[in-house]
C-alpha cells in the first residue's frame, strides 16, 4: 500500500536523443493552450480622485533551467499572475497600510502598483507574494509546529521592494528581481500557470465541479526541506499522510517544470474526480519504465502526462536536467510493457489527445470523463469509461494504444 504519490525514478536506459518528425508536430499542437483567467479580482485604491502615484514594474526571477538539460543554466523568467500589494501612509503622520493590490501581467510579469486619494502617499513600497489570487500558492516559509515536518506551515515567501519615501506620480521600478534564497518558490507559482491556462473548463475554479470558492492549489517547498516530491494526500484509511493534500517539494525539486506539474497533475486529478481517488497500492519505488500495479501505472501515467500536456511537450525531465521523450521509440523502446508501465500510460494519453488523435485535438473530453467517472486503472478509463464518455475504443485509439504495447 502507497505513502504517497511519487515523482517516478528515473528509466535505466540513457538520456533521450531528438524526438521524430510526427513527436515534434505533435508537441508544438500540444503547446496550444487557453488563456488564463484567475477568479480573485484586484483591490482599488481609494477612489476620490486628486492625486494618482504608481509604482511600475517587472517582477522576474532566475532558475535553474533542468528542461535545458544537464546542464542546468541560469535563466530569468517573469513571473505572471503573482500577487502584489501597494504599501505606504497615506498622510505623513499616517499608519503604514495597505493602498492597494493586484496581480503581475498575465503573459508579461509587469506591474502598476497605483494609489489614488486626497494627497500623495508616503513612505510605499511594493510587497510580492508566492501565490496567485487565491488559486494556488506556495507555502512553507515559516516555522513548522513542534513534531510536524519543516514544511508543513502556510506561510508563503514574501519580499518588499525598497521604499520611496516621497515618490512621483508614475516611478518604474524597472526589473525587480526575486531574491535568490527564495526563487525556487516563485518558479513553482509561475509554473503551475501552464496547469491552470489548461484545465479545460469554462469555470474560473479548477475543474467545473466548483465555480466559486474555489479550491486552492497548495505547495509547500523548502530548500532545507525535511521530505519532498510528492502529492500528501492518503490513498486509504491508515495510510501515512501529514493530512494537507499538498504538494510537497523540496530543494532543487522545482528545477524541473515537469516534476512541478507532475505532482500537481495527482491533486489534479483528484479534483477532476470531485475530491475521490483511485485504489492506488504497490506504488513505491515506481519508475517511468517497469511497472509496479495497473492503478499505479494509470495514476503515475496520467501525471506525467498532464507535465507534458501542460508544458505542450511528449517528455518528462528530472530535476537533475535527465529528459526522456516518451513518445520517442528510440528512447522507450526497451522500456516495460503494458498499462502497469507509467511511461506507457503517459505516452498513449498524449496521443490519444494529440493534434492528429481521436479524441479532438485536446485532452477536455478526457477530463470531462473524470468528472464523472473514477477509473481504477487505465484499462477500465480506455475500456469501459471512454465508451460510455462518447470516446472512441477502436480504429486509431485502438492503434494508438497497441502502438505503445498496451493491448486489449
């Protein structure tokens, strides 16, 4: 019986070579996705108009780039739809308060952090935090209780700009970068964009079995973390479990978008399936390539398949820079076979969903299935649940499947 759900280990087979013709189209219509609307609107200032003061930027932050390969090079990336609040007095004898708030650019990381009142504010300054709207957030800069893990604490990282005492009408900040102790945190927020731009629902919430209130996506992370890379959530009574239903990472973990979105892919499904999970057991220890139990090889297989789908690639890359093309034969080919194999898995949903698949192009229909049907193991969603979802079984499902040594 599982712990928890895994980030899988690593295939015994070398690092992958250049992925085929008909893997690269298939990848780039994967990189298609929707645009992203977060549900938690932004605070205004004080309306009364006499004097407007704004604080402009871009927040941006450097990582680790494990997709790039082993390698790993420093890059910097602007960080999108992350919280900010505008911080100052609005008199000169007056209290340090909260002005205003608001979400960086959706596609671009910029900022206007504007105050309008009576007189101009004094002594602002602009407050970041690893979250977005009140969808998803990454926690764990705080001090844990006495016998709890290290990252078992909702507080999230946050960081000030330096304050203007008496700042103009309109101040660019320029680029403000996150600082290095906690830029692993702003990574995973910025990261879990592509999940959420993806989710194949018209409501504003995860999945459309909520359309207000929303769930919120929680990752706790720590460099110093005590545990790490894995979904906490207990499969089964008596199971081990800190009982959060958080992500878990620690270290260099996110140095890798695919291990982020891999394990936010198993909370992911748990939502799609309105907060139920399949009877996943002899899971430890799995890797993309053998196979530990059927349940194990759909769960693990589904999530590495929403890394791919939402990053719009057919691969899964370790934190360590490790890449492997799932769809790419040269790669895969003495890999396990048959739906126990995580890796299979993946590689069949991919392109059962891909450009030139059965199922339209997108993965929607597969996700609208799970909300209303919870699949023991990938046969029963291809062989039972696909039919009654109006998902095709034969033909080139059936190819795609048996192309990838799952047969039924």
């Amino acid at each position: 019986m599982p712990i928890r759900s895994h980030a899988p280990s690593a295939p015994a087979a070398g690092p992958t070579t250049a992925p085929a013709t008909r893997r690269r189209a298939l990848a780039a219509a994967l990189a298609l996705g929707a645009g992203i609307a977060l549900a938690t609107p932004l605070t205004a200032g004080t309306a009364a108009a006499a004097s407007t003061t704004c604080l402009n930027g871009t927040l941006a932050f450097d990582h680790n780039d494990a997709e790039a390969g082993t390698h790993k090079p420093l890059v910097t990336q602007r960080a999108r739809n992350s919280n900010w609040e505008l911080w100052g007095r609005r008199t000169a004898s007056g209290q340090v308060e909260r002005l205003s708030s608001g979400l960086t650019g959706a596609t671009d990381g910029r900022f206007s952090a504007c105050h309008t009142g009576t007189a101009a504010p004094r002594d602002v300054h602009v407050r970041f935090f690893s979250s977005a709207g009140t969808l998803w957030r990454v926690v764990g800069a705080g001090t844990a209780k006495q016998g709890d893990p290290n990252w078992k604490n909702t507080t999230q990282y946050t960081f000030t700009t330096a304050t203007r005492n008496t700042p103009a009408a309109t101040t660019d900040l320029g680029t403000v970068k996150v600082p290095k102790a906690m830029q692993q945190a702003w990574k995973i927020t910025d990261t879990l964009n592509q999940l959420y731009g993806k989710r194949g629902t018209g409501s504003l919430c995860w999945t459309a079995h909520q359309t207000s209130d929303c769930d919120q996506l929680t990752v706790a992370w720590r460099q110093d973390g005590s545990s790490g890379g894995y979904w906490d959530h207990p499969s089964f009574p008596g199971d081990t479990s800190d009982g959060t239903d958080w992500v878990v990472l620690k270290a260099d973990d996110p140095d890798s978008k695919h291990l982020i979105l891999h394990e936010a892919g198993h909370w992911f499904q748990w939502q799609l399936h309105n907060k139920q999970w399949p009877p996943v057991r002899d899971c430890n220890g799995h890797s993309l390539d053998r196979g530990a139990s059927a349940a194990c090889g759909w769960t693990e297989g589904f999530a590495n398949a929403v890394a791919a789908y939402a990053l719009g690639d057919s691969r899964y890359t370790f934190s360590t820079g490790d890449s492997y093309d799932l769809l790419d034969q040269r790669v895969v080919g003495g890999w396990g076979k048959g739906d126990w194999v995580e890796g299979r898995v993946a590689a069949a949903l991919l392109e059962l969903w891909g450009p030139n698949g059965p199922d339209g192009g997108n993965w929607n229909r597969t996700l609208k299935l799970m909300n209303t049907y919870v699949s023991a193991d990938f046969r029963q969603y291809f062989t039972q649940h696909r039919p009654l979802a109006g998902l095709p079984t034969t033909g080139a499902a059936k190819t795609i499947i048996n192309r990838n040594t799952i047969v039924y």
